[in-house]
C-alpha cells in the first residue's frame, strides 16, 4: 500500500505514520497521501466515502473538476507528462483539519508541508490545497513554454523542406500537443472559480492570496495557449495557400501546354483520316510543311503566352 501520513502535534511538530491507527487523537492536522491508484479500495473504506467521484488511470475525465459534497471537497487536477503529454489526476479531498491526496507517484517534489507549515494559518488543509494546486500549475508552464518555443521556431526549421516534403502532419502534430495541454489547463479556471466561490472554508487572507496567484499564472499560460494556437492556425494557413500556389502554377503549366498540343492533336487528326483523295499526301514536301506549320504554331503561341504574361 503507497499510504503516507504525516501530521501536526500540538506543540508544531510534523511527525509521520504508516498506518492511520497510529495517528494520535489530539493532532491539530493530519495529510493522507495515497500514492499509488490500486490504494482506492483501501481509501473509501478507511474513510467511509461513498460515491466520491474519485479518478484514477480507469476512469479519465482530462479535466480538472470541484465538488462540494458538504462533509468534505473533492480537487480534481492533472499532472501533465513532459514526454507524452498524458494527464494523470491527483484528487485531493480537502475536510475540516484533514486533507487526503490520491493520485499515482510522488508530491514530494511538488509540495513542502514543513515549509507551509512555518506560515501556519487556521484553514491549512485549504492552503496545502491550493499550494498543490499552485505547484501543479507551475509544472505546466515548462510545457507550454516548450510548445510556444516549437510553434515559433517551426517555420525556420521546416522553411527548406516546403518544396519537397508534406509538412500537414508536422503541423498537426503541434496542434495536438497544444490541444492537449489546453483540454487541462483551460478548465483549471473554473476550478479556482468555483473553489473560491466556498467562502465558508476560507478564513485566511494567505489563502485568498494564494488563490490569486493560482489565477494570475493560469491566466498568463491560457496567453501562451492562445498565442501557440493562432499561430499554429496561421503556419496551417499559410501552408495550404502555399500548396494552393504550387498547385495553380503546376495547373497553368499543364492548361498551356495543353493549349499548344491542341492544334498539333488538330493537324495530325486532319491527315490521319483515311480518305483516298487528300492532295497534300501526295506532296513530296508535304511532310516537311506540316512539321514547319506545327513548329510556326506551337512558337506562335508560346510567344503569345509570353505575351501576354501567362506563363
């Protein structure tokens, strides 16, 4: 089992427990972290929930969710891997001196409870909430700061490979990725704005600050999105009127050597019919003036083409 308690004593002090039943009574806060999704069964029975909409790698809803359930409120984010872009859910349920943390790894990296704890206010299971909020959050901003940097230096990278290659699926695949950062992000708006909207659970002036800078770097990454997004919208833009051009000029090239051939097809077509009277086959020059009338035709047009800017 991937259970890990740690809890506050009265005078202050974080002491850690393996197992729930060695957590004294007169803690003044106690953090549950189940790290590992196989631990659900253990979480509802340890606490007795009952229809948590608790999610785990089986039930993948990709977007951050709020819910109030009275007793207790239920945090739905995601971490995003760096490598893939998968989200992966840590839920945290927040209840009166305790906060319980499932998801599938570790939050030490993210979140440092001994440092949280020296600015120790009244609500500090909201507080630990929104600083993993917080710490989730800025692990975004490597991601789509990547994404930003892949959008802009594409068209310098893949400038020589427009002649000769097809760049359709390059470009969406940048729009996936920022698809799937946006499909996480954007809705982590919501979820402050409903969490704030519990103003029975925030008795602290730290956590309102907090709450504030949560929305201040969703709002600068939902920039970045936006930015990345029109501009991959414009690289495929300008690609396909690219194409359209090539496309248009290969057209032209084809429609005026058609028009030279068509009177050539004309002559040939005249005398290959099999009459047994047509004077000119019995020519002894007649072949050489209907090689010379082509010729004159086919440089009559192309000089008229010129002429006339077409080609």
């Amino acid at each position: 089992m991937g259970l890990s308690i740690q809890y506050i004593t009265k005078d202050d002090t974080i002491e850690k427990a393996s197992r729930g039943g060695d957590v004294p009574g007169d803690v003044t806060f106690t953090w549950y972290d189940y790290s590992s999704f196989d631990d659900k069964e253990q979480l509802l029975d340890d606490f007795g929930f009952r229809d948590i909409k608790l999610e785990d790698e089986m039930v993948k809803n990709y977007r951050p969710a709020y819910f109030n359930n009275g007793d207790y409120q239920l945090l739905i984010c995601h971490v995003i891997d760096q490598e893939t872009l998968e989200a992966h859910a840590v839920n945290i349920c927040v209840m009166q001196d305790i906060i319980i943390t499932f998801h599938n790894g570790v939050l030490d990296e993210f979140i440092d409870i001994a440092k949280i704890i020296k600015n120790k206010q009244d609500d500090l299971e909201v507080d630990i909430a929104l600083h993993i909020l917080l710490a989730t959050v800025d692990q975004y901003f490597d991601i789509v700061r990547d994404i930003e940097d892949e959008v802009i230096s594409f068209e310098e990278k893949h400038a020589d490979e427009k002649k000769g290659s097809d760049l359709t699926a390059k470009i969406f695949d940048v729009k996936r990725k920022v698809f799937r950062v946006k499909r996480v992000i954007i809705p982590m708006e919501e979820l402050a704005e409903k969490f704030e909207e519990q103003d029975d659970i925030f008795t602290s002036s730290q956590s309102g600050g907090l709450l504030d800078r949560l929305k201040t770097k969703i709002d600068r990454q939902k920039l970045i999105i936006r930015f990345s997004e029109e501009m991959v919208d414009e690289l495929k833009d300008n690609y396909i009127s690219y194409n359209t051009y090539r496309m248009n000029r290969i057209i032209s090239v084809l429609t005026l050597i058609s028009a030279v051939f068509l009177p050539l097809t004309l002559i040939t077509g005249i005398y290959g019919m099999n009459f047994d009277i047509m004077p000119e086959l019995k020519w002894d020059i007649g072949y050489y003036l209907s090689l010379a009338l082509m010729l004159i035709i086919s440089v009559s047009m192309l000089g008229f083409f010129k002429y006339k800017g077409w080609m």
